[in-house]
C-alpha cells in the first residue's frame, strides 16, 4: 500500500460514506468499517485500491461465470456501442443484437421454452413472469387463477412482486411483503437440515411435493396460476433438492394445471453443469427466468422464457401486451450476451472442461467435511456450501445463529477470499474457468478460514 492508494481509498470511502446506499447493508455498520474498493479484476482475482489481490469464489454476485478480464466481451460491447448503443423494442422496431440473442436463446433452452421476453434483472425478469402469467389466465378466461407458490428460503429478486415470490422473512418484515396472493410452502428441499430422522431421500422428496399438493388442494387448483422454484436454492442457504424432487413437482403441476416456472438466474449457464439447471435436474419447466451468466455479469441483461402454450396465447391475443422497459433487449446488452453464449462454448466451460474442473472442486470441497465445525458440505457443478455447526451429531448451531458463519466470512475477506456466508453456511460459486490449482488456493484459504473461525468460537 503506498500513500498516493491510502489517500485515494479515503477519498472514495468518503464519498461514498456521504452518499451512497448499498443494497442489503446495514449502514450506519458499514460506514463505521468503511467499503473495500474494487478496482479492478482478471481471470478468477479482483483487487482492491490498495493492490490487494482476492479469490472471488462467488464469481462476483453468481454472475462473473467466465471470469474478468473478458476482452471479447469488451469489444463486443464496444463494437455495439459504436454501431448502434441503443434504440428501444417498442414501436414496431427491432435491433439485430436482440433478434439474434432471443433465437439463441431459444435454441438452448430445454423443450418449448422459445418466447423470450428481455428485461435488465432478474428481478424485472420475475416481475414479468408474474403479470405474464395473470396476463395469461385474464386471456384464458380464467380471472380466478393467479396465486403463485413459492418456498421457504427461496430468493426471487427485490422489485415489490420478486420479493413477494421471495421466501426470507428478512425481506417481508419491514416492507409490507409478501403481497397478497403469493404463498410460500415448507419443507425446504434440503435434506440435511429438514429431513426427519431415519427419513429416506426419497421420503423425503415426497414430502415436499406433498406440501405443494396441499397447498393448491387448501387455495383451490382453479386459484393457483403457478408454482416457481430455483433449481437449488441459491441465496437461502444453497439447498440441493432431494434426488426426484423435481419429477415429482412437475406431475403436481401437471395434475392441477399450474405453471411450472424455474428461475435460473443462478443455475442458468453453466453453473450446474448443464446449460440449465433444469437440464441437469432433468425437468421440463413452463417458463424459465435467467439473467447474471447471460452477460457474464457485463451487462445488466435479463430473460423469461415461455413455452408455446403461453407464449402463443399472448401472441395470438388481441390486446396490446402493455408491458416492457426501457431497455428490453437493449442492444449493446444483448451484443455482449451473443457473445457470452459463444465462449461458453469456445472455451469449453459449459462442456468437458467445466465438466472436470466442477468435479475437482466438488472433490476438494468435501474434503472439508471432516472439519471439527463442518455439518455438512453439498453442492453440485460450480455451486458449494459448507454448514456450519457447533456439533456435528445433533447439527446444532452457534449462538447466536450466524455468528459462525460472519466470523468466517470475515476470516476469508481479510485472507484474500470471498465466499458468502448465508446465516452459517459458507457458499462458494467459482467461475467455471477457474483451474485447479486456484481451487486447490481457495480450498487452503476456506479450510484455514474455518480453523481461525473454531478457534474463534471454542478458544480450541
Ligand atoms: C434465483 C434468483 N432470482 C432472482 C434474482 C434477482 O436478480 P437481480 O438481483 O438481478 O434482480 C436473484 C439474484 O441473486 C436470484 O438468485
């Protein structure tokens, strides 16, 4: 650290002190500690004003899926800006970026997913999908079926109808949420924690289909418009569902006529091994909310995806769909995402290559579970958490819960790694172009992290 990069990190932290809200902070906590400032990132590293470099195993916010230092990316988004950086979708017009990205979206979406409606996050995506789907059943004739189930622990977005279809009741509480209409259902799909004892996995899976079939019998299947799930539960807690979960859940829906809708903004591209992580859990989904790894991060850019039935019934409506933004299809966004799409599969990351580095991370990882603090690792493809516990047998927590898992999230940031930590389970989810002897620094870094946040906890 040299005076010139101290004085220009106290001059941002200043600034922005004075006047910049973050998104889920507390603020008055983080203007006592001060912003880490990111200046700069390449390959799976980002580095701070004061030079440090930091392993960022969350790819950013689960977006940065093919790492920094993109220079196609660059000039793709560079090439667009330059041709043509913006004109909107509304009036009867089109850009090609946006034509292009939508056919090649369609093209590697599972089944019928081929109606693709582009917004700037997932949680305008999601917000979407819902008034699609009211929109829908307005023109079906069916004005009763539109309440939406969703989980417990399930995260969607923060728009007022995103955190709705959001199952954490730290994002209900103090903003008048969930809406009416919107119904969340437990057990949470995690065996570790939810299963009873002695209950078989696929008991299990059961169980959980169960709640939903209860839940639409309790509203009445003519009230019930659909059903969303993440394919794992990504910022609850990274819960992986039981093995026939979603097989289950896609006959339910079948039996009482409910959309089945996967919101893939974590699980899209990649990250699960697959394109999506409906493929890999091999469910055909109604309609499929993506957006982060579709830019790489690059671009705020995000998409639904509806199926013929849907996506037909609107086409053919004689109404002006009188919904859209500003930047639907934006084409400097969608010009980086053509390209995104592309190197997922020059570079081998959705493929062989993804494919044996996610299974050596996966290997890595699990090395962990032998840790006196670690319950439980899990996680599948390039997605991994490792639950903490104060005692392994009867998978008790510290007091008070989360303790351990900030106390080892802080342990990562200042040893120059970023894992998430969700109440008390550190979640990791690497770029797939990460190579292994990163994972082998990042699995080092994770395992000294835990022994500083056990030696923390129990003075051992
Ligand atoms: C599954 C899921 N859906 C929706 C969102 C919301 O996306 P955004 O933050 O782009 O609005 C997220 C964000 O992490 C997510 O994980």
């Amino acid at each position: 650290m040299t005076e010139q990069s101290s004085n220009f990190t106290r001059h941002i932290q200043e600034l922005d002190n004075a006047h910049h809200l973050h998104p889920f902070t507390t603020h008055h906590a983080l203007r006592k500690k001060n912003p880490r400032v990111i200046v700069g990132a390449d390959g799976v590293y980002i580095k701070d004003s004061e030079g440090v470099k930091i392993l960022d195993a969350m790819s950013g916010l689960w977006c940065v899926n093919l790492g920094y230092g993109r220079d196609e990316l660059v000039e793709a988004g560079r090439k667009a800006l330059d041709e043509n950086p913006y004109y909107n979708t509304f009036f009867q017009t089109t850009t090609p970026p946006a034509a292009v990205l939508a056919q090649k979206i369609a093209e590697k979406t599972p089944g019928d997913l081929d109606h693709i409606f582009f917004a700037s996050s997932g949680s305008e995506a999601n917000d979407t999908g819902i008034k699609l789907i009211w929109y829908y059943n307005n023109l079906k004739g069916r004005p009763n079926k539109k309440a939406i189930i969703s989980r417990k622990s399930a995260y969607h977005g923060s728009t007022i109808m995103a955190a709705s279809l959001t199952g954490l009741s730290g994002m209900h509480e103090k903003f008048d949420c969930p809406r009416p209409g919107f119904h969340h259902i437990e057990p949470t799909p995690c065996a570790y924690r939810f299963a009873e004892p002695g209950e078989s996995e696929e008991d299990f899976a059961s169980r959980c289909a169960q709640a939903l079939e209860d839940k639409i019998l309790e509203l009445g299947a003519d009230n019930v418009a659909a059903f969303i799930g993440e394919p794992i539960m990504g910022a609850g807690g990274l819960m992986v569902p039981p093995t026939g979960y979603w097989q289950k859940i896609r006959a339910i829906c079948d039996k009482y006529d409910v959309i089945l809708w996967a919101d893939e903004v974590i699980c899209g591209f990649g990250r699960t091994g697959s394109w999506f992580g409906s493929q890999t859990y091999d469910f055909q989904p109604d309609m499929l909310t993506m957006a982060k790894g579709l830019s790489n991060g690059y671009q705020p850019i995000s998409a639904l995806a509806l199926n013929d039935e849907i996506g037909h019934t609107l086409i053919n409506a004689d109404y002006e769909m009188a919904h859209g933004y500003t930047y639907s299809g934006h084409p400097v966004a969608a010009s980086v995402a053509i390209k995104t799409l592309e190197l997922y599969e020059t570079t081998g990351a959705i493929g062989e290559a993804g494919a044996e580095h996610s299974d050596y991370f996966q290997a890595r990882i699990r090395e962990l579970a032998d840790h006196p603090i670690v319950g439980e690792v899990r996680g599948v493809g390039f997605l991994g958490a490792v639950e903490l516990v104060s005692d392994k047998d009867s998978k008790s927590r510290f007091q008070p819960d989360g303790s351990a898992g900030y106390a080892c999230r802080e342990h990562c940031f200042s040893s120059g790694l970023i894992a998430r930590a969700v109440g008390d389970v550190m979640i990791m989810a690497p770029p797939l172009v990460i190579s292994k002897s990163e994972i082998d620094e990042l699995y080092e870094k994770l395992r000294s992290c835990l022994d500083k946040t056990w030696n923390d906890l129990t003075g051992a």
